[in-house]
C-alpha cells in the first residue's frame, strides 16, 4: 500500500476527505480505528479487532485525531482485514513515519510536518531516554514556541537543534493535540524563554514599536535620502499606500507592503517614492528592534 494523504484533524475534516476520494481502494486510519474501502464502498470498519459502525466509531474516538490513508489494491485491503493486529503499528507502507496508537513514529524531525496543520502542540519522546521530552507549538506550520526537558531545560531554537540531534541516537514518538491560545499563553507565562515567534504579523511588530518612539519627517526627498538618515531604522513610508522598509547602514533589508513578499514590496515601493510625493516616517532602531524583524523571512529583500 501507498500513503498517500495525513492530516491531524476532525470528524469534519474525515467527511471532507472521504466525500472527495473516487473509486478508492484503500485504508483509513483515524485515531485507532481503521475503515476499509474497496472501489469507494466502505467493507469494513474497526476499532482493534471488534467491527464497529462508522456512529459507534464517531461517538468514541477523540475530538481530534490523525487521519491517514493508504491506498492499495483489493488483496492488500482484504488481507489487512483478516490479518492486521492492533497491537502493531499499522500497515507498513513505506519507510515514512508509522503511526501507533500512542502517537507517530517519526523518522527525522521534518517528518512532524507530515501531521500539523494549524494551531497544535507536538510532544516528542525519545523511546531511549524515557525521562526527557520536547514540546513544540506550530502555529500555521511555523514554530512559535520550543521547550526540552532532558538533564538540563533547553528553550527556543537549542531545544529545536537538541530534538533534532537526538533522532540520531532514539527512535522518536511525537503525540499531537490541539492547543488553545489561552493554553499558550499559560505555557509562555511559565516558559518565556520558549518563544521563537513573538508577533503575528509585521503590522503588530511595526505598531509595538512605533507606538513608544517620535519620527523624524521627511518631505520633498528622495528614499536614498531617507534611508540615509540613521544607522538602523525603520522608515514608513506614505503616500496612496503605506509600506515600511526596514535599513541598516544605509542599505535596505527588509521590505513591508500589504502581503507581498520582501523584493516586491521594495520595488513597489521604490515606484511609489518616484511617482508620488510622499512622506516619510523615521525611526531609529536599537539593535534588540532590529533583530526583531528576523522572523520575517520572506519580508527580508534579495542583495541588490
């Protein structure tokens, strides 16, 4: 059989998915139970061994759950009805990850992003050392918050590069679970040194620290100028739209305007300065400022 589809999810989410597979042969794993599908017509459905109707396998599975499917021909699926055992991980597919019931056998920490989607907390347990673990929050696929207990606690991007060393030498299972925002902040409160993404958006970050500062005001100039008038700034620029660049010795580095990406955004804007009189906005940056906009990756504008 091939996998071909994971997700972490809901019932919702299941009837999306199986309302969309044509003329599918297959199995589907959700939680531990596992619906068997031959040319898009349900045959069997289980939990174990102990066949259940898909009401009493709704009704007692969680809230939130893996969803994976394989897909294969009529023999591999009626050979797993008749030989699959609960207590094994389920069909082996491939070398990817298997799924157990008590959580993902992960093969390399990319591998997680196989299961995310949206707002969730993963939990890594390394089969060899029983007494750490990891903790990260993805939100959107990014992480955003990273713990590892092990002989000492690790925070932020060295909890990140401690899980990933420790692949090498344990066999990893990874829980996931989805997390309320009220949740994370109750984690923060405890961990803060955790967080790696600290702003939603650039817009939140840009407002944080404009809000405290005075901009010096600069009309009738050019943006070279303007990008000129301070060792590391943030300079908002206004005219028939309002886009931030963000410089450092005169050079520009990163680049805001709606949702484009950094090198559009700066060349939109470059236009803007030339055909429009525009005001600009300085702000003097210290450097903790400055290091800030790191997290916007995509914001960052190509060498020019």
């Amino acid at each position: 059989m091939e996998k071909i589809y994971s997700k972490f999810g809901g019932i919702d989410d299941l009837k999306k998915i199986i309302s969309g597979l044509s003329k599918f042969t297959g199995v589907i794993r959700i939680d531990n139970a596992f619906l068997y599908y031959i040319d898009s017509k349900l045959i069997s459905s289980k939990i174990g061994n102990e066949e259940k109707s898909l009401e009493d396998i709704f009704s007692e599975i969680p809230d939130n759950f893996i969803i994976e499917i394989y897909k294969g021909s009529e023999e591999e699926v009626r050979y797993a009805i008749k030989n699959f055992k609960p207590e094994n991980s389920i069909i082996e597919v491939s070398k990817l990850s298997l799924i157990s019931k008590n959580g993902v056998v992960l093969n390399t920490y990319s591998d997680i992003f196989e299961y995310i989607d949206g707002f969730v907390r993963a939990i890594f347990i390394p089969k060899r050392f029983k007494n750490e673990k990891g903790v990260v929050i993805y939100k959107n696929n990014k992480e955003i918050f990273a713990i590892y207990f092990g002989k000492r606690i690790l925070y932020g991007k060295k909890a990140i590069s401690k899980l990933k060393t420790t692949f090498a030498v344990s066999e990893i299972i990874a829980k996931i679970e989805k997390i309320r925002k009220s949740e994370l902040e109750e984690i923060i409160s405890k961990y803060p040194d955790g967080m790696l993404v600290f702003w939603d958006s650039f817009k939140d970050l840009i407002d944080k620290i404009i809000s405290s500062k005075v901009p010096k005001i600069l009309k009738n100039t050019s943006l070279v100028e303007a990008l000129s008038c301070g060792s590391t700034l943030l300079l908002k620029i206004e005219g028939s739209e309002t886009g931030y660049i963000v410089s450092k010795s005169g050079k520009p580095i990163y680049a805001f305007l709606n949702d484009y990406d950094g090198e559009k955004s700066y060349r939109l804007l470059k236009s803007l300065c030339i055909v429009e009189d525009v005001i600009y906005y300085v702000y003097d940056l210290s450097k903790e400022e400055y290091e800030m906009f790191k997290e916007f990756k995509e914001n960052k504008i190509p060498k020019i």
